[in-house]
C-alpha cells in the first residue's frame, strides 16, 4: 500500500468511499481503484499495468468490474472512468458487443509526473513569490464554494466533494496584498494534483506554476508520486508542462512499438440497462 493509500485510509479522509479491486486474484495484473461517494456517481480508476496492456486479459478484467459494481452502477445511473485510452477503446468494443452503457462524454488528456530526480531536485529549491502576493492556506469554511465554483470540470458534483478534498487533502493557495485568493491548487481524491487555477486579475505573473511548485514540494516532502493530468485542448498549459524542469511525459510500454507516449482519457457512462 503506497503512502497515499495510507493516508486515505488512516487520515480524515473517508475511507468508506474507498474500494480496490485487482484481476486476476492470483498474481493481479490489473487495479482498480473505485471511488463511491453518497454524493456523487461511481469513479473507475484503472491503472495501467507497469509491463503495458494484455488487452484480452484487459476485457475480462472490465467485464469482473463490471459484474462487481452492477448494483452500484445501476442506482447511481452513470459513472466515470478513468483510464488510459487503451482502456477506454476495449471498453468501447464491449459497449459495441452489448454492454449496458451510452457515452455521455469522453475526454482527452495528456499524464504528467515528477521522475526520482525531479523530486529530488524540486524538494531542494526556493521558489520567488512575486511582489505583492504571499503562500498561504486555504480558509475552507469560507472559501470552498467560491473554489469550486472556478472548477471547470465541476459538473454536477457537488461542492461538498471540494470541501472534503480541501479539508483531508494537501492544497496550497497564494493571496494577494488584500489577503484575496490569487491562485490555487489542490488534491484529487485518487491522488493526482488538481484544479489549479489562478484569478484572472492576477494571470501572467508565475503565480499558477508557483502554486504548483509548492504542491509538488508537498507531495515530496510527505513521500508522495506526483503526477496530473492536463486536458489536450488546453495548448497552453501542455506547452508550459514540457518545458518546465520538474515535469516528463508519461510512458507506457507498447507490445508492438516499445515504449511510447501515454494519452489518458476521463469518461462518462449512463447504465441502460
């Protein structure tokens, strides 16, 4: 069990809406990691095996997790599946076979995480704040709705759900001279650093990548992997990624073409069965 896993289980965090799952149960090629929370729909992570995919015993994997989550899956009406796109194309073909489900949205996105070195080195520097601002923390009771609100992802997840992360999950903030939120950045519940935003006031000046950097020193500091996902539309973002010093690409191993770039997807299912 990783460190993250631990804190989950062990930290404020609710660990009943935690569930793991691996196929097969002797010596498992596959986990999943299941998020069911009363106030949202089922979230499906799959990780991808260190080795690349066996897409055959990929296919029967979805069908077990399937069968194990139909009781959830029919009540909540829809779920998220996050996954590589290799996941999503074999859970496609079972869509295309007969599985219960309609598409209702899928998404793009590339993976990014700090390598041994990177986190070493990251741990070690001392960032500048630009002139005017200053770290500090989020005030959760006062500030979780207004952060939510600026999630473009959101959706119809409640702000509870935001409130929960903010208060359990690392986050890091900036403010201004007035002591108003400038910028942010905070922890998905599966791990990944998330929903980093800065104000537009205060855009062009470092402060999203300075939130960043200090979240990532976070993760370091309490031996944490760090990685995030960012959507393929946002052009920007991916190109700023590239060139920083503390970020790589992730790769897969491809059976038929070595290692390769990895793409990662987010997808929304409705039950129709």
């Amino acid at each position: 069990m990783s460190r993250h896993q631990e804190r989950i289980m062990n930290g404020g965090f609710p660990k009943e809406y935690m569930r793991y799952y691996a196929y097969p149960s002797t010596n498992p090629v596959y986990l999943f990691i299941v998020e069911i929370h009363p106030a949202k729909f089922p979230h499906v992570h799959v990780r991808t095996p260190s080795n690349g995919h066996d897409t055959q015993l990929l296919e029967c994997s979805l069908k077990a997790i399937l069968f194990a989550l139909h009781s959830e899956l029919k009540n909540h009406d829809e779920f998220l599946l996050e996954a590589d796109t290799t996941v999503r194309e074999v859970f496609f073909k079972l869509q295309r076979e007969g599985a219960s489900f309609e598409t209702l949205y899928w998404g793009d996105f590339l993976p990014f995480y700090m390598n041994a070195k990177q986190k070493k080195d990251i741990v070690q520097e001392e960032f500048t704040v630009p002139k005017g601002y200053v770290i500090s923390s989020i005030n959760v009771p006062d500030e979780y709705e207004f952060i939510h609100k600026m999630w473009p992802f959101a959706g119809a997840t409640p702000d509870s759900v935001t409130r929960e992360r903010l208060e359990n999950l690392p986050s890091v903030c900036t403010r201004d001279s007035d002591g108003q939120l400038a910028s942010w950045e905070l922890t998905h519940s599966l791990g990944a650093v998330t929903h980093l935003f800065t104000v537009e006031e205060h855009r062009g000046k470092g402060l999203g990548v300075l939130a960043e950097n200090l979240l990532a020193q976070i993760y370091v500091k309490e031996g944490l992997h760090v990685y995030k996902y960012v959507v393929d539309s946002n052009v920007d973002v991916i190109r700023g990624t590239e060139r920083h010093p503390y970020w790589s690409r992730w790769k897969i191993h491809d059976e038929n073409n070595g290692e390769k770039e990895m793409m990662w997807s987010f997808n929304s299912f409705k039950y129709t069965g």
